[in-house]
C-alpha cells in the first residue's frame, strides 16, 4: 500500500438538514487483500459550524492517516470470518468440542452477528447481545459467550482485531440450571435390582466408578486388569465416534471392587459378551447415552416411582458418596478425571441426613470448649 498525503474535501450535503460532509480515501483489506476506498462522513451542522471548521475537522480525521498510525480495517463480516475459523480451527478440537461450537454459533450467534462487519462488534454491542438471554439458563449464557469469545480470539491472534471484543462482559443472572437427581444407596441398589444386562452392569460401573457415561460405554475387556482390579479409562464415545478422554487428567486408572468384579463376571457368563467392547447392542454398535436414557433409565424411574435419574445422576452419587464418606479432595478429584478440584465439589451433594451428622460433629467440638471458657469467665469474675 502507497500512503499519499491527502487533504480530502468538505461539501455540502442534505434539504432539510443540512449537513457539512468530509469525503477523503482510506485503505482497507477485502479478504486479507488491500483496497481502497472513497469514505464520506458527516462533520457537522451547517448551522453550528462554518466551512472552515468543518476543514479542521477533516484535517484531525486524516491526521493520522496521513501519518501512517491507523491500520487499514477488515471489510470481511462475522458471517464470513466464521466460515473462515469453521474451516481452519473447529477441526483442530475433539469431536464434542466440536459440536457444542458449531451448533451454539449456528442457532445463537450467527443469527445476529452474521451480517456485522467483523470490527464493528464492539464490547457494547456484545453486551446487549447477551442482554437478550437473561431469560434463559446460565448454562445458554455461559455458553454463548465461550463460543463467541473463542472465535473473536482467533480474530485477534490473526490481526483482523485489535482486541478481544467480548472481555469484559458481564452476564445476566439467567436462571438456575436444573442438577441431576442424586440417588439414595437404596434408590442406586432398587435401579440395579430392575435393570436386565447390559444395562446393569453399565449402571454398576458408572455409579461404582463416577466415570462418564462417554468413557463408560466405550469400554473395552482389555481395560480391565482383572488380576489388581483397575480399570484403565483410555477413549471416550461422543454421538457414535470414539475419541480420546475429555482431558489430560481424564485418562486415569480407577480400582474396583468386588460389586464391579462380579457384574463384569456376570456379563462375560451371559449371551450379551461380545469381543472387543464391553457394550454393544443386538447389531454389535456402540450403545448411545441418549438412546439408554429415554428407552430404559426414564421408564424405569416412572415405574419405580423415584426421581428420574440420567448418566450424571451415577457419577454425582458416587462423589456424594466419596465427599461424605470422608475422601480426600486431592483422590475424588483423581477418580472423576477433574482438571479442576471446585468442578469435583459441585458434584457432591450432601444430604440433611449428613448435615445433621456434621452439626452433631460440630456440638461435641464447641459446646465442652464453650462450656469450659465460660467457667473460667466465671471464676475470674468471683
């Protein structure tokens, strides 16, 4: 790009409101390519300034164009530079990752950015965007705003933007996400009673272990050490395609006991084993955790009469069961295949049952130290 130095115009503009114009030049890249273009931009009234104030305002407008300070903008829209990051970073990520992206960018945010010239989305804007979802729950919101930032991110890193526009936005409330029932041990033991295999000893392994249903029904035999009894969590399946873990600390080994042993003994006894993985169903596919949900674990909860349960439901009752039964963070955190110890901690949910015996802890610490402090009080008083 040649910079020359200009002094641009000043005419005379409208019929009922009469405006003074600045027209003058500017380069701008269309499609990563430089191009020039004619701009024209309103200074003013004509009533409230004269032509020579007008010429001054130009002149600090082309300023430091004529300088050289200002880098030429991107004409490209969201729309396109979306289409342009589908193609060269969405393949990058796991599959899941890979359709939480795409199907949040196509049914939210596409919608209302996608004719928005790419630098035009400013914080603002962002803001009243997601403004408009306060009705919906914190998990949409939260959402949303990851899927937006992590394109507008990768515009950064390639220089179409100066900054990230959506830091520093602030989400609404939005509304309480819904938790998945955590079952009692006699709910967990009435469910496993019901359940006809391969369904019972998926519930087995997924409520004894707390893995994901994603690691759960990719199983292999061969991720079995039968002899130190460990199971080794090495591939997760995603809407019917096998992939790796869903993080690094989610590859892990996790013993079992004796109630995993002896369902897995049960199935490799019954006509359901089947060589290679652990589930698979009549046809020999892989199992779908949405298929198990809405045909056995929803009609078995309504015919139980008990909360309706789903895969989360399994992995919340063993870290409840772990959190109050006194584990370590550090080996809870080890066992679910958390990066994170606070995500560990939103498993668990005690019951009143154990917050009465932690209130009854609590008693037989204060009230002998209380009891003790106010007869020294008393004596000191005499």
């Amino acid at each position: 790009m040649r910079r020359r130095f200009q002094v641009g115009h000043v005419c005379k503009r409208g019929k009922r409101v009469k405006v003074w114009v600045g027209c003058y030049r500017e380069w701008v890249l269309d499609g990563g390519q430089p191009k020039q273009i004619q701009r024209r931009r309103v200074l003013g009234l004509r009533a409230q300034m004269t032509k020579g104030q007008a010429e001054q305002a130009l002149h600090e407008i082309l300023q430091p164009i004529n300088g050289g300070e200002r880098a030429p903008e991107q004409t490209m829209t969201f729309g396109q530079f979306a289409a342009k990051w589908e193609t060269e970073i969405l393949p990058h990520y796991r599959e899941s990752t890979k359709v939480f992206y795409k199907s949040t960018l196509d049914r939210w945010i596409l919608p209302h950015f996608k004719e928005w010239k790419l630098v035009e989305v400013k914080t603002p804007d962002v803001q009243t965007f997601l403004n408009k979802f306060a009705g919906y729950s914190k998990s949409v919101l939260k959402h949303v705003r990851a899927t937006l930032s992590i394109v507008m991110a990768t515009a950064v890193d390639w220089q179409y933007l100066p900054r990230n526009p959506v830091e520093g936005v602030k989400l609404p409330p939005g509304k309480a996400v819904k938790r998945a029932a955590v079952l009692t041990v006699e709910q967990l033991a009435l469910v496993i009673a019901n359940l006809a295999e391969p369904y019972r000893t998926m519930v087995v392994v997924a409520s004894a272990t707390g893995m994901r249903e994603s690691e759960v029904l990719s199983l292999k035999w061969e991720d079995f050490d039968t002899q130190v009894q460990i199971v080794r969590v090495r591939r997760s399946l995603y809407r019917g395609k096998l992939d790796a873990p869903k993080t690094e600390g989610s590859e892990r080994e996790i013993p079992y006991g004796d109630l995993v042993r002896e369902s897995l003994e049960r199935l490799a006894g019954s006509e359901r084993k089947a060589p290679g993985f652990l589930f698979v169903t009549a046809l020999g596919n892989l199992f779908t955790a949405q298929e198990v949900t809405k045909r056995v674990f929803r009609p078995l909860a309504q015919a139980l009469r008990i909360p309706a349960f789903t895969w989360r439901s399994f992995r919340r009752s063993a870290e409840t069961a772990l959190h109050t039964g006194g584990v370590p963070l550090k080996v809870q955190q080890q066992i679910l295949g958390h990066s994170n110890p606070n995500m560990t901690l939103l498993y668990a949910d005690p019951d009143i049952a154990d917050r009465r015996k932690a209130m009854g802890r609590l008693d037989a610490l204060l009230l002998p130290n209380v009891a003790n402090i106010q007869l020294q009080l008393q004596t000191g008083e005499t």
